[in-house]
C-alpha cells in the first residue's frame, strides 16, 4: 500500500512543504481540511493540560490526518518546548492505537541537510543530493516570495476599494506556483503578481493608523489561531506590520541575531528563548518607524514570551507606545477579541487624533 504523508498545518505555508514532499518522496499528501474548533478539541482531549496551544493544534492536525489514512507524519522542531513536540505526541498518538511513522526534521533546533537527506532516503531510496538541494532552493524561493507578498498586502488590504481583490491574486500565484517546477518560471510569475498587485485600487490617507504584530511564531503565523486578527485589525483601516514568518525564521533570524542583542543590551543581556529577544528589539523598530501601536500575541502558558512581556512593557512605557497584551487558548472567545481590538482602535486614534490636534494648535 503506497504511504500517505500529512504534516501540521501552518497557514499557506502548507503549499511550499507540501510541494517539496511530493517532488523529493513521489508519495502523496493529504489535503487537509482548514483547521477549526473541532481541531482544537480533539488535540486539546488528547493533550496534557500544561501544554502550549500549538501542540495541541499539531496534535489535532495529525489526529484528522491519521483518521483520513496518513501513514507518514512529519514534525519540525525550534528554540523552545517546540524541539520536544515530536517524540511526545508520536508516543500520545502509538497509545491511542495510531500505526504510523513520525520523522523529525530539526532535531537539533536548526536544518541540517544531512540529516533531512537520510529522511528522504527513507521515503524515497532514488533521491539524489543534487535532486533534494534544487527542491530545496525552489522551495526557500517560494516562501521567500510568498512572504514579500504578503507582507505587500498587509500594508494595503485595509484600503482596498474592492473587497478581496489582494486575495484573489494571492491565491492565483499560490494556485499556479505550486504546478511550477522550474525555479525562473516561479520568480516570473512572482514580478508577474506583484504587478497586478500594483494595480488594485486602494484609498490609503497618508496619516493613517499603523500596528505592528509581535509574539510567539505560531500562533503570529497560523491565523485560524489567532482568530484571524490581521483581517479584524484590516476592517479598522489599519496597516499593519507582522515580523515573523518562515523567511525569518529560516535564514534572517541567525543573521539579525548578534545586532538585536546590540539593541536591545540596555533591557535585555540574555537570551529568552524561542523569539523573545527578538520581540524585545521589535519594540524598538516600530517607534522608530513611527507605528502607533503594538499587539502582541502568545499562546496562554508560552514561557519565552511570558519572560519578555515586562522587558516590552518597559520598553514600550520609556517610548510611549501604546501596547496590548493578547494571549489565545482553547476557551478564547472571539467576541471577547473583537471588544479588546476596538477598544485599542479607539484609544489608537484619539491618541493620534489629540496629537494632530496638538500640532495643528501650535
């Protein structure tokens, strides 16, 4: 019987990983459905209680996949309690009856190729070097420019004339990269998109309300964990600036890392874990970038980030930045976000409204 492969899910990046799958394995790859409540239940049924929420969404992934026929799970690993997610849920999902084979690619918190190689060969015992380095390089391509779009878009959507037309570009590049193997037709549709996306109509005020997203990398990146909190943020016509996403986690991180520790010496002379630090320094950028506030999110229970919100609040309190604190698990509420954002909103733009009023008086 032919092995099926699943892996966690993590907003579009499904479309990358998938593809690098299936052209270094030939195994297929189960399409999973968007995550949802009932993700969240079953992962959280089968979880310990003192465990952060992304294991338990990973947990809820692998259970629906597994239920779907998945014989193949793939898990990564990270600066955090992140590098034990995958020895602690194939053991949860073998107690539960699940036969299957679980294959950690970051074992050591950072890639190496050697070691995602002989995963390969497993899978797969024709994969060249050369074969798995040319997927590899596509694949880095992909989320490269997957990310500039996005990060292009989540300056504008808030403006659009026409609901949804981002969107609908973003999801014709993603439909049409993912059936693209060569790596010049992938970076020609890429300036191709950013054209259109040159195109949409947008009426953008030059003094309009701008919010920057820091915290923990998954629930930043995975949106159904966030509560879709760039689209609600959107509807209040705010631009909105999001740091982390896989390009910086795989290769700008480590090359960011001896500068943020610069930055930030006066606060800060240790490393926090996971992307702590690298929030901290975040502070820093926004008021310099003149945004007028700052969201920072976490999953309930998340160690790095709960040792980095005083060191930010201090920093955001020396820099007058208005900040708030939001923090998701399984019994987070959406009226419950929606209250707290419009309530940011509102204090966001009398605070920018009373200081152009300053100015204007003066």
């Amino acid at each position: 019987m032919k092995q099926l492969v699943a892996f966690p899910q993590l907003g579009n990046y499904f479309n990358p990983i998938r593809k690098l799958i299936i052209n270094t394995t030939h195994l297929k790859v189960i399409e999973m459905p968007k995550i949802t409540k009932e993700t969240i239940s079953i992962g959280s049924k089968n979880s310990p209680d003192t465990v952060c929420i992304p294991f338990k969404y990973n947990l809820g992934n692998f259970i629906e996949a597994l239920n779907k026929g998945a014989t193949v799970l793939f898990q990564a690993g990270g600066g955090c309690r992140y590098r034990y997610y995958a020895e602690v849920q194939e053991t949860i999902l073998k107690d539960l009856g699940y036969n299957f084979t679980m294959y950690q690619i970051m074992e050591k918190d950072h890639f190496r190729f050697k070691e995602l190689y002989n995963i390969m060969l497993q899978l797969n015992p024709y994969l060249t070097k050369r074969k798995l380095i040319k997927e590899i390089i596509n694949t880095i391509f992909y989320i490269y420019y997957l990310d500039k779009i996005d990060m292009y878009i989540r300056k504008r959507v808030g403006f659009e004339v026409e609901k949804n037309s981002f969107k609908k570009i973003k999801d014709a590049f993603i439909s049409k990269a993912n059936k693209e193997n060569s790596l010049l037709k992938l970076t020609m549709l890429y300036h191709k998109t950013k054209k259109e996306l040159k195109k949409v109509k947008i009426d953008k005020p030059k003094d309009c309300l701008k919010v920057g997203i820091i915290g923990e990398l998954y629930t930043s990146m995975e949106p159904f964990s966030n509560y879709e909190l760039e689209k609600l943020l959107a509807s209040f016509n705010i631009e909105i600036k999001r740091f982390t996403n896989l390009s910086y986690l795989l290769w700008q991180k480590k090359l960011m890392e001896k500068y943020i520790k610069f930055k930030v010496r006066k606060y800060c002379k240790y490393k926090l874990g996971a992307d702590g630090l690298d929030n901290v320094y975040r502070v820093y950028w926004l008021k310099k970038h003149k945004y007028d506030g700052i969201i920072h999110i976490k999953p309930t229970g998340c160690t790095p980030e709960i040792g980095a919100m005083p060191i930010i609040m201090n920093i955001a309190k020396d820099n007058k930045m208005p900040i708030i604190f939001l923090s998701f698990d399984e019994q987070t509420g959406i009226e419950g976000l929606n209250t707290r954002i419009e309530a940011f909103y509102d204090l966001l733009k009398f605070k920018k409204e009373d200081k152009d009023g300053s100015i204007s008086r003066n």
